[in-house]
C-alpha cells in the first residue's frame, strides 16, 4: 500500500465534465481548490474531464472557461495555459490510459473479463436466490490463465478489465480532512470494471490515472464522491502511485433543505453574472457556504480567502443557498467601491446594456454625481440602470405612479408646493445648478407656504421622477438638469391641486 506523501508541494485540481454550465456547486469546489493553491503556495490545475461523448461539447467547454475566468480563478495548468503534465482534457489522454490498463495486466493486478452482459445478470441473480451477502461481480473471468486471455483479446472476442481487489485487503480506511476517518469494507468491493468493452476508461480509473500522473496531492471536491473513494484507493495501490489527501465537502441545498435545483432559481454561475453580481462578491459569498475563518466575517476580500483558506475550517455539515445573503454581500462590495470605479465599472456599462446611454451624453462629472447619488441604493449592478432611468425619459411621456400621483399631486397644496419651487428654481441658470444650490433654493419653501417638508419636496419629487422614492433632490434635480426639471414640474401642475 502506498502512503500519502504529505510532504508534497501542494498540487490541486478542480476537474469538471463539459456537460452544461458550471454550476454553483462546481464554482464553489473551484474556489476552494484555487484558495487552497494559493494559501499554501501550491499548484492549481485545471483538467477538463470530457469523457463522456454524448454530453461532453466545446461549446461546454467554453462556457466552463468563461466562468472560471469571471469568478477570476486564474489555474496553473490547463487549457490555454499548458504546463509539463498535459494533455489537459481526458479525450486527449486516451494511450495513458489504456497503457495503464495494460500495465496492471502485465504486473497481475488487473485481468481481462470476457463475461456478457447476460452472464453478469444470471451471476447476480443467481447470488440473490442463494442469499449471498455479496452480490457484486463474481470474479468469474479472474482464474483464467493470463496467456489463454490474451489469446482471447488478439482474436478479438469482446472484453473488459477489471481491478483485481486483493482478496486479502482490510478496511479501506480514508482519513478525509473534513470528515475525519472513514471506514469502507473492503469485502463490498468486486472486481471493478478499469476499461469498458468499447474501449474507454471509467471515472474511476481515468481521475486515478490522471490525478497520479498529475502529483495531485489533494483531492478537495463534493462529498457526493465520497463513495467513490475506497475504489479509488484501489487502484492508487494498484498503480503503486501515492494516494492523495482526500476532502469531501458538503452539498449545498436550497432554502428548502433539499438539493439546490432550478426549483430554487439561478443555480449557474453565468445566472448570477447575468443578474448583476459581482464576481468578487460572488466568490466571497460561495466561500462562505460551509467554510468560515472566524464564523464572524461576512465581507472576505480574495486576497484574504486566498491567505487564510483552511481545510480544517471546511464543516462536513450540508449548507443552504441564502439569496438574501448573497444580496446583503453583493450591496456591500458595490458600496465599497470609489465613486469613479462605479462610474466606470458599473453604471456606464449598465446604462449602455439597457440602450439609454453611451457615455457620450454627459460630462465624466455627471456620471460620477449619478454614481454618488445611486451607489448606495444599488443592491446588483442592474439596479444602477433602473435607477437612472426616469433621467432619460422624455419629459412629457414620464409615466407617474398612481400611488404616489394620488398621495403627493392629487392633494391639496401640492400645486401651491410645485408653483413656489418654480419660482425659487428659475432664479438658478445652468452654471450655478448644483445639488448644493437646488436645496438652498427649496428650503425656505415650506416655511414660507407653512407645509411640513413632506407636502412641499414630495410633489417635486413625483413630477420630476414619476415616483416618491429617489436619491436626495438636490442631486435628482441636478442629475435632471434644469430644462427637463422646469418642463416636468410645469407638466405636474395640471394634476397637482
């Protein structure tokens, strides 16, 4: 049996399938991998395992790719990167494999099995009538003398190979760094299948193969795999290659307890790009999702993540998807942006994906007073555009909501309200309208009209943006600009009383 060689430089992998996106369970194996690499000054490979035909794509491949690249999990090895132990997809690594294969048969450890689907049926049935405790493979093809198997093989009768599980093997014992010990008994292992009859490796011998040709030292993925694992363990000691350490974290469930599907809403990793989150924010939140470096913090920059990042701070306990967590941790990344970054980062390209505006339409100061007035109303990067939008309505078709029309126009005083602040306004040209000077100009007013503030800035407010809810009004006016303000408060009056 060979040990795990601990004193290994630390080499990871994250390995997904080319079958679809990349899904949030997948993106938080990835983050952890790459934050292990990185805290422990160690290797992160990315392998695409693509050997399934039916499901495996490129154009999966290419999603997987771009995905990785937005949560900015920059990997070591892989595709477009290279590196001494590629190739980097598994339909490429067919010889290693097969070559692999060949070698167990050659050194005794595997043979060849020549059994139909139909024998292996009537074995197991056959095992079920008799009550056995087992009823795996019955290692029927295992005694045949190694030279009437290749006789076999070269007239090309169809055939597997399997493992040949030494029938005197104890307990799989895998010490896993977040479940502790665990025992597997070897006597519920048959002599799996290494090769199908059609000539491709199963999973559990091409990662094998793989991770060891690779000097993987650590296998960080979902505890889904788990099982899996005492497999594995054998045909490392078959190879005679070091078994890596072992790390299964746990399944992320949604709201409900139950595994996260569609059912829960956005489960892939472009959903969430495409709603609006950050990817820093994104990979904080996924790395908080049953890992925690002081069960306190909530905001986990990644230079942080990629310092303190611990097995041994991973919980073996099931964690839950928590949208409104995800929102609260996106808002404060968004937050802590400089005005300029958000400016530039966030609300152009918003305001130009929604087609309102090019970054040709306003002075750089503008964007940057719009940044001020809507980054901390701003949850997703989308919002920024569904808070700028009634600025670039057109005057006479800006649509008011009936609620707010009804609390705010349609009230007594209101007209009163909308006539003083075209008096005080227009007295403002363009060069002194600024948020500063717009709320100079409208304080005095309900002192003056004897209205509370409410009655007198709300009327304002719903005429020049529709609603009752906007940043400051100094800063909405002055985002608005004079004309269009002076054009929708003359508008308003026509339902104000």
């Amino acid at each position: 049996m060979s040990d795990t060689n601990h004193n290994a430089p630390v080499r990871v992998r994250f390995a997904p399938s080319p079958t679809g996106k990349l899904h949030v369970g997948g993106a938080r194996t990835a983050i952890y991998n790459w934050a292990f690499a990185r805290a422990n000054g160690g290797t992160f490979v990315l392998r695409i395992d693509d050997t399934d035909p039916t499901r495996s794509t490129e154009e999966n491949t290419q999603v997987i790719l771009r995905a990785m690249r937005w949560l900015g999990l920059d990997w070591d090895e892989g595709p477009e990167v290279g590196g001494e132990f590629g190739p980097y997809f598994q339909t490429k690594r067919m010889d290693i494999y097969r070559e692999a294969a060949e070698r167990l048969v050659a050194e005794g450890n595997a043979y060849y099995c020549f059994c139909s689907p139909e024998q292996l049926a009537a074995d197991r049935d056959a095992a079920k009538e008799r009550g056995d405790s087992f009823q795996g493979y019955q290692r029927t093809c295992r005694a045949i003398d190694p030279k009437e198997a290749q006789a076999r093989v070269a007239a090309g009768e169809p055939h597997t190979i399997r493992i040949k599980v030494p029938e005197d093997r104890g307990d799989v014992v895998v010490r896993d760094a977040v479940h502790g010990k665990v025992v597997f008994n070897a006597r519920d292992l048959d002599d799996f299948i290494i090769f199908r009859s059609d000539g491709t490796p199963t999973y559990n011998f091409a990662t094998v193969v793989d991770d060891a040709a690779m000097g993987i030292t650590h296998i960080i993925r979902g505890d889904d795999h788990l099982s899996n694992t005492p497999r594995q363990v054998i045909v490392y000691e078959a190879l005679g290659a070091p078994t890596p350490i072992f790390a299964h974290i746990s399944m992320i469930l949604g709201s409900d307890s139950k595994k996260l599907s569609k059912r829960h809403g956005a489960t892939s990793v472009e959903e969430y790009r495409d709603a609006g989150y950050l990817s820093d924010a994104f990979v904080n939140y996924l790395a908080l999702l049953g890992w925690a470096p002081d069960g306190e913090s909530t905001v986990i920059p990644r230079e942080r993540l990629a310092r303190e990042f611990s097995l041994d701070h991973v919980s073996k306990n099931p964690a839950i998807m928590d949208p409104k967590k995800l929102d609260f941790i996106n808002g404060e990344y968004l937050h802590a942006m400089s005005d300029e970054r958000f400016a530039h980062d966030i609300l152009l390209p918003q305001l130009a994906a929604a087609g309102l505006d090019d970054g040709s339409m306003h002075e750089e100061g503008w964007y940057r007073l719009a940044s001020v007035a809507f980054k901390p109303r701003c949850t997703l990067s989308s919002d920024a555009a569904a808070q700028a939008h009634y600025l670039y309505a057109a005057d006479d078709e800006l649509v008011y909501d009936e609620k707010a029309t009804k609390r705010w126009l349609a009230k007594q005083g209101a007209r009163d309200a909308l006539e003083a602040a075209t008096a005080a306004l227009g007295q403002l040209d363009d060069a002194s309208w600024t948020p500063a000077a717009i709320e100079a100009a409208l304080d005095p007013l309900p002192e003056q009209l004897g209205m509370g503030k409410g009655k007198v800035f709300q009327p304002i407010r719903v005429a020049c943006v529709g609603g009752a809810a906007s940043p400051g009004i100094g800063e909405t006016l002055a985002l608005l600009g004079r004309t269009h303000t002076l054009a929708r408060i003359e508008r308003a009056k026509g339902l104000a009383l």
